[in-house]
C-alpha cells in the first residue's frame, strides 16, 4: 500500500507517553530542538552550523531506484540509476521503520513546483531536527488553507542518518543507502547526514514526473529575471560551476538557484530555498549569499572560530564542500512567486580543468542540444565522496545524476523549446584559463559577470562572432569592459602549441564520448560537436 510504512510512523502520534511527533515546527522551535539534542551550535550570524559527520557530500555510488513494472520502461538505468529489487527494498525500509519506531521525530508538510498546476506535496520524516529545519527552508512553505488541505502527499521521505544497512545483509554497497520508489511515491536516505541526499532526492522525483506526466521540461539550472524588461534567463551547470553565485545578482531577481520547470507559460522554482557553496565565501564577491546567512539558515561543516563562533569560510579542513541552506526570501532581489516568463537566454555553464574553452562562446540549436547532452564539466572539491581535485567528466544535462529519464528526453524538449521561443543559447567556462589545473588560473568571477551580463543584455552579440573550427564554437569578438584578448583562450595560454594540443586532446574525448554513448543520436546534433583536426 503506498505510504503504508509512513503511515504507520505518524500513526504513532495518538500514542500517550511515549516518543512524540513534531508536526511542522517553525524555524526557531527547530532550532531550539537541534541545538537540545546536540545536534549543532549556533554561529555568531545566527545560523545553526551542523557537521554531517564521514559523509560530507552526495554518494552516487549508494543510490538506488527501485525496479518496478510501473516505471522499468522510462528508466534510463545504468551507473546513474542503479536497480534494486523492490524485495531488497522493503527490507531496509523495514529496517529503517524499526530503528525510527521508539525516537522522537521531526515532520515537514512541502510543496515542490512554485506553479501550482504542477505541484507535488512532500511529506519528510526526519530523525533530526536539524534536517527537518534544511528540508523546511528547501521546500517552498505551504499557505495555511494549503496546509490545513494538504491530503496525501505525491513524494513521502524517510530520512534516517543513524540507521545503517548492512552491505552485506542488505544488499547494497555501504552503510549508507538513498533509494527512490518511483512507483511507490518514497524515498529512503539511510546512513548519511549530509542532507544535500534529501534535496536531490526530491529534484530526481521530479525530474521523472514533469516530464512524464506535465509535459514539462525539468533542469538543473538556476534562473533569474530582469526586473525592467522581465526577461527570463536561465543558468545550467552541477555544483562548483558558479549556477548560485552567478544567478544572484543583484541587478536581477532571483527565481530559484538550482531545479527549475519549464513549460508552455515559462519557468518556475521546483524549490522555496537555496543551497549555496560556502567554501571562501567573501562579501564581497557575493554579497546576497554572505547576507543569507543568519537565523534560519543551516550550515554544513563549516569551521566555527571557538571562542567567538565566527565563521571561517576559508577553513576547508572538513570538506571543500562546505553548505548553506536557506529560504529563499533571505536574498534580497527575489521572485517570491517563484515565477518567471518564457527564457529568453539559456547559458551551459561548464568547469573546464584543461583551460581549453573560451570563457563564452554561442551555440547553435543542435550546439545546444549537442552540449545539453554531454554535459561536460569538472567535479570539484568535495561535492561527490572521493573527489579532491578537480576531475574531467562528462554529466549529461549538467545533472545526469539526478535524471531518471533517457537524456534525450530532455534535449528533443529543449530543442522544442529553442524552436518555439528562439531564445539564445551561451556556453560559459567558469574554469581554467592559462593552462589546465595547477598550471593556469580560474577565470575571475567579475570577468564572468561582464560577460553574462553581456550575453543576457544583447550586447555580446553586438559585433559579431569568429568560428574556432577544432571546438565548433562560436566566439565573441569583444565585450564591453573586457579586454578582447580573453575571449580567445589560446592568448591566456604562453606557448599556442601547447594549447593546441590540449585543445585536440579535449576535442578527441568529446568525440570519443558522443560516439560511445550517444552514437543513434540525431546526425546534425553529432555534427555540432568538437572535431579533432588530426
């Protein structure tokens, strides 16, 4: 019976004299709990810093999607999405019952979708109330009369970060498991703390049922809009590329940071909150996310002062992947609606390690479907187990880990979506320039805002484009208040011979990539691609 076993749970909430259930608490009341339970401390600004414990990021090797009638044939299944035996299952779910039966717990009542045409009601579980005050401020908060008539909830989750599965008994690969009941309605995040996992966990749900059941395009993307003019941008890129730091200008509102749905009337935040990198945060670089962090607003290992409890947001000595979360309201130039129109401007933001892409570059429709699907980028510091540097790969959508679907479910969506409204479409490096890691520099922040904003006024368009042929990109011949010789990053590099071959080497693993995965795809969509010229 679906959301039987949580069913079950709240049921206990009749139960005199024993553990209680906490309905959905206000922030401060959460915070009290958290810090009454030991579960975190508060920092001079007011948040409540928490530490996740061994698992300081995702686990892409412990998530699971259970294997189902209902849904075996849309899954794009593989390393992303992992099969589990619904059997399998059930008995970890029976586990994580058991150890929850008997604890006080935390319940949060969330909408995910801003457009309320297509809404899903969440319902979170949670063993602690510091992750009950995370997910609270990520989901978007229900009115009063939406809450007095939430019903039953379309996504149920079980968060249980003290409960660990046997890898051998359970079946799985650690003591740590997050799997997905795509039929069933549910998640399970067992045996990790980092709260990022119930997040993801709910932007995955989503990204199977807009698709499937709204006609709706899900992204992984940040989005903002300009308040005169009321065009709408949208940003794509996985953590680490600047998607938060770059939607969060304050010349624009902010729709949503990270999960947004695009459909026929325009894009809306699949979110209520933001979930931002804290790793060498400065005020004045990103002033909106700084000024976020107060009472409300949870933070993730980051390092403490121990006498004045003064964030330290240059102390990674925990994890490079120090978070906050906070609700959406604490930027100042917001959409609270969560709305936007119809994009105008679509930029791929993408890590480049190699220090071979230009800083900005315009791509065609098949360029972007070609790039929509590669999804190259680089993993940075942190926001995945295991990775210390920044590695080279390839995330189809800029979010293949949180996409049930085939990927070119999304891309012919997006191709659609280009036809009807021509909207422009940018790649941007926010990575190396100079030569790859540990020999070039990241291209600055400021810099990338002037040609952001570029892109997004028109301007960049202005005086045209010159066509590099290895990459098959479209670069700008200048941007005001920038130097013209950045646009091309061969002049970062000292020696072009050396560019030129670290541009053949990427330009080879392009090609290698889209003819191993994605070889039946639409020929002129291959052809938009990079090209080794040897």
């Amino acid at each position: 019976m679906r959301h039987a076993f949580t069913k079950k749970l709240l049921a206990r909430e009749n139960v005199t004299g024993g553990p209680q259930i906490y309905e959905d608490l206000a922030p401060a009341k959460l915070v009290e709990a958290a810090l009454a339970n030991g579960e975190g401390v508060l920092a001079s600004n007011g948040s409540l810093v928490i530490d996740t414990g061994e698992r300081t990021g995702r686990s892409p090797n412990d998530r699971f999607v259970v294997d189902d009638p209902a849904i075996h044939d849309n899954v794009c299944w593989g390393k992303t999405n992992v099969p589990i035996d619904r059997e399998v299952y059930e008995s970890i779910v029976h586990g994580v019952s058991g150890y929850l039966y008997g604890r006080d717990l935390y319940v949060v009542h969330g909408l995910a979708g801003a457009n309320r045409n297509h809404t899903r009601r969440v319902c979170v579980v949670c063993e602690r109330a510091s992750q009950a005050l995370f997910i609270r401020q990520m989901l978007i908060r229900p009115t009063a009369e939406e809450l007095a008539n939430f019903g039953e909830p379309d996504i149920c989750i079980l968060a249980a970060p003290g409960y660990h599965p046997d890898p051998e008994d359970d079946h799985v690969n650690s003591d740590a498991a997050v799997m997905l009941d795509l039929a069933g309605g549910c998640i399970v995040v067992a045996g990790t703390g980092y709260s990022g996992e119930i997040k993801k966990g709910v932007f995955s749900f989503m990204n199977y049922l807009l698709p499937v059941e709204d006609d709706v395009l899900s992204m992984h993307c940040s989005a903002n809009v300009d308040p005169q003019t009321g065009e709408t941008a949208v940003l794509f890129g996985l953590s680490g590329t600047g998607k938060t730091t770059l939607s969060a200008d304050p010349t624009r509102q902010l729709i949503g940071d990270d999960e947004h749905g695009w459909s026929k009337h325009g894009v809306f935040n699949i979110e209520g909150g933001c979930y931002a990198k804290t790793i060498d945060l400065s005020p004045i670089t990103e002033p909106d996310i700084y000024n976020a962090i107060r009472f409300g607003a949870v933070c993730e290992n980051v390092v403490l002062d121990k006498e004045t409890r003064e964030p330290d947001y240059s102390d990674g000595s925990k994890t490079e992947n120090t978070r906050v979360a906070y609700p959406i309201e604490h930027i100042s130039s917001v959409r609270l609606d969560g709305r936007g129109g119809v994009p105008s401007v679509v930029l791929f933001l993408t890590c480049d390690a190699f220090g071979v892409l230009p800083p900005i570059s315009k791509l065609s429709r098949e360029g972007a479907m070609y790039h929509f699907i590669t999804g190259f980028t680089s993993k940075v510091a942190g926001t995945e187990e295991g990775i210390k540097e920044p590695t080279p790969t390839f995330s189809a959508l800029f979010g293949e880990p949180f996409m049930p679907l085939d990927p070119m479910v999304y891309a012919d969506m997006l191709g659609k979506r280009i036809d009807s409204t021509h909207c422009r479409v940018y790649l941007v490096n926010t990575g190396w320039q100079g030569g790859g890691y540990g020999v070039g520099a990241r291209f600055s922040l400021p810099a990338t805002r002037a040609l952001v904003s570029a892109a997004l006024s028109g301007e960049l368009d202005a005086e045209g484009y010159t066509h590099d042929d290895r990459l098959n990109l479209d670069i700008p011949v200048a941007c005001p208040g920038l130097d013209a010789k950045v646009l091309n990053p061969r002049n970062s590099w000292t020696s072009g011979e050396a560019y030129d071959e670290a541009a053949e080497k990427l330009a080879e693993m392009f090609a290698n990539h889209a003819a191993e995965r994605f070889a039946t795809v639409d020929e002129n969509v291959l052809a938009a691609g990079p090209h080794p010229t040897k």
